[in-house]
C-alpha cells in the first residue's frame, strides 16, 4: 500500500514539473534570452525582384495609351526584343550599359508574368491557349477577340525587365496590338525615386 502511494505522489510530482517547465518554455521558447533580451524584429526588409518588377509593370500600365477599362496582357513575356536595344544606351539619358546588357540576358528565354499582376481586377492575362482560340481565324480573330473583351483596347505584352546591379534603373519592353494594322511598341526606362519606380523615358520603336 505504502509502495502504490509513495508511486502515485511520485507520479504527481513529474506531473507538475512537466507543466511548469512547459509554462516556462511557452512564455519564453528561448530560455537561454530573457524577455527583455529578445531583439526586436526587424520589418525594413529589401523589396524583393517580384515586388520590383511589379511595381515597373503597373508603372508602364499608368502611361496614357495603356489606359482602358480592361487591360488584357499575355501571360507570357515576348522574346523579339534582340533588335531593340542597339546603341540604346546613347539615345537615353542616365542608362547604364550594365541595365541593356540585362535585357539582353533576361530575354534570352520567355517568362510566366502572372505573379507579376496579383488581384488586379482591371487585369485580365490573356494564355497562349485562349489567344490560340480567339485567333485561330486570323485576322478575323480581332472581331471574336472584341466581342468577348468589348471594353478593352488591345493586348499588352511585355518583355521580362533588365537591371542595373544595384536595381534602381530598369529598362522593359512593350508593346500593344489594336488589330491586323494597329499597334505599337516601345522601349521604357525607369528610375527608382525615392522608393518608387518612375517612367523617364518611352521611347517608340515600332508602329503600324
């Protein structure tokens, strides 16, 4: 009988030590640091390349021609930029031959856009398979494309976006088509001011 009870208070006893030390372990996880000692978390993290290349989209998307109701983009970045770039750097103030040569390099492969445009209802990304379905009666394709998007005023493509080193000059190309003989293209050139990326040059490259 004494050897049950002398177990039973035993037991007890682990019973509230196992819950004191968890206490403790719950209020501070890192016993070896005192509450007053943990380091404040630090919120001033860098903008990443997505948040970046974000911002320079909807920053292109506010120049006037690019402003209807409904912005249609292909989801996929063009690859025929390799004619645009040629002695660029001495036709735009301020950009670095480091951002062209970047350009150059990005657009060596096509690109996926879409986390590029997160919950922008006056967006819409067009797929290479729903452009594939609208057009397959080119260039009858422009009729069917407007009567399912009667508010937009073409479709949108962009490059993916060269940098400078230090990501504060982009360089992106874009390009919009209105129909068979409707359209534009230019080159754009970005400067970071004051933590926002600005449009400081829209240089035209084409036009039908």
């Amino acid at each position: 009988m004494k050897k049950n009870t002398f177990s039973f208070l035993i037991g007890w006893a682990a019973f509230f030590v196992g819950i004191s030390v968890a206490s403790i372990l719950y209020l501070n996880p890192f016993p070896e640091i005192s509450q007053n000692e943990i380091p404040p978390v630090n919120s001033e993290f860098p903008k990443t390349l997505v948040e970046d290349s974000s911002e320079i989209y909807s920053a292109v998307l506010k120049i006037e021609r690019f402003r209807p109701d409904l912005l249609i983009i292909s989801d996929q970045s063009v690859e025929e930029t390799s004619g645009f770039t040629e002695k660029l750097d001495q036709r735009v103030a301020f950009l670095k031959k480091e951002t062209v040569r970047d350009f150059i390099d990005q657009n060596k492969t096509s690109d996926d856009l879409t986390r590029f445009f997160p919950n922008k209802k006056e967006v819409h990304l067009l797929s290479r398979k729903e452009a594939i379905l609208i057009f397959k009666k080119s260039p009858q394709g422009w009729g069917e494309f407007l009567k399912i998007y009667p508010k937009a005023g073409g479709i949108i493509s962009f490059s993916r976006i060269g940098f400078n080193p230090d990501r504060t000059q982009a360089l992106v190309y874009v390009a919009k088509r209105c129909g068979p003989l409707c359209g534009d293209g230019a080159m754009i050139f970005l400067l970071k001011k004051d933590g926002e990326w600005v449009v400081k040059k829209d240089l035209g490259i084409w036009v039908s």
